[in-house]
C-alpha cells in the first residue's frame, strides 16, 4: 500500500527531482508550493526538513499536508540559515518567479552542499513557433497565464541558465532535460527524458523543462 506523498501524485521533473535526492538528506524545499514534493521525500526518501512558500495558500495546504513549513520570501535572502545546513535545496518551477533569481541561486549555494533547480525553458521550439506565427506571447500549459498577469517575470532557456552558471562559477553536476511537463505513471518517467542530445542547442530546442542539480565550484 502507498503511503501518502505517493510518486503518483508528483509533476514529472518533481519526480525526477526526486531521484536526485539522496536518503535521509536534509531538505530546503523553496516555493514549496502545497508540499507535494517535500511530502514525498519524507514520506518515501526518509528526508528531513521543511519548505519556504510565500502564499497563503500554499502555506496552508502544505499544513494540512503535514508538511513542515514556514511562510517567507526567498527574494529576500536565507539569513535564518547558517552555510551547508542542508544537503540539498530544491527550487522547482520556481525561479522565473523571483525578483532576483540569481541572487537566490546564490543563497541556496550557500545554504546547500547541492542545489536542484528546474524550469520551464523558453527556448522550447513550441514558444519560439507560437511567438514567430502569432507575434504574441505564448500562453501554454505550463505557462498559461497572460503578459500582464503572469507571476513569471524572469522567463530563460537552457543556454541562459547555462550561461548564469558559467558567470558564478558553478559546477553542473548533472542536466536533465525532460521531454514532458504533467502527471505520468512513474514506470514511463525515464523514458520522458530526452536523452543522447548534446548539452547546448539541441536540448535547448526540443525539451520544455530543465532539471539542474549544482554545486559550488572548487
């Protein structure tokens, strides 16, 4: 019988974010959202640690999850939190959101021996069509909301992400670029990363979502 935060419940990269994570690691899980991810990894990984979500909402779906949890802005930093508290913190979906995503990639180095980070990719060849044949900004649904309303105001590519990584100094540790965005079955997941591609260009092209796990750099 599958305990609650079961892999069923979890968006594709969440899953793969997921396996990324080590037992029994201690987690910072930023934007957290309803806790569906830091659920699971206490649940079925044994984790330890608790979620930053700003939202009311989301606050308080993550409660009646069980989800430890504390509301907080990730914009302004990660002070409550010594350097390498945590084995990993986890941003997903999440940065296109911040006022300064690099400036929270850069708390997270600090607080984190490892750091997750996922995206939808702006370069998919799906945007770039919708743009070039509608002259409009794509709406999809993985980013459905208008220009005017959207919480996303940072929107990048792989190659930009790359390139942010290059400027801090940060070793990838490993990229995932992942041929799919909702809900599947977790036996066909592996099947859903697109696989063989070469790190630049192509994969910025053909995959809608990036997974990221970083370290600092030596």
């Amino acid at each position: 019988m599958e305990t609650q935060g079961s892999s069923n419940e979890l968006r594709v990269d969440l899953k793969v974010i997921a396996d990324l994570v080590d037992n029994d690691a201690r987690i910072l899980d930023l934007g957290c959202g309803e806790g569906e991810l830091l659920d699971y990894l206490i649940h079925q990984k044994n984790a330890n640690g608790f979620g930053v979500e700003i939202s009311d909402d989301g606050v308080r779906a993550c409660i009646e999850r069980g989800v430890p949890v504390y509301q907080g802005d990730i914009d302004q930093g990660l002070s409550d939190h010594p350097a390498n508290s945590f084995d990993f913190v986890i941003l997903s979906h999440t940065l296109q959101a911040t006022m300064r995503p690099q400036y929270v990639v850069q708390e997270m180095l600090r607080v984190g021996k490892r750091i997750i980070i996922s995206f939808p990719n702006f370069g998919y060849w799906s945007m770039r069509l919708n743009l070039l044949t509608h002259g409009r900004m794509p709406q999809t649904k993985l980013l459905p909301h208008s220009w005017y309303d959207t919480p996303n105001i940072h929107h990048c590519t792989i190659l930009d992400f790359r390139d942010l990584c290059q400027e801090m100094n940060i070793t990838i540790v490993r990229f995932l670029p992942l041929a799919s965005t909702g809900m599947e079955p977790h036996n066909v997941i592996k099947r859903k990363l697109v696989k063989r591609l070469p790190p630049k260009g192509l994969a910025n092209l053909v995959a809608p979502v990036a997974v990221f796990l970083l370290e600092k750099r030596n």
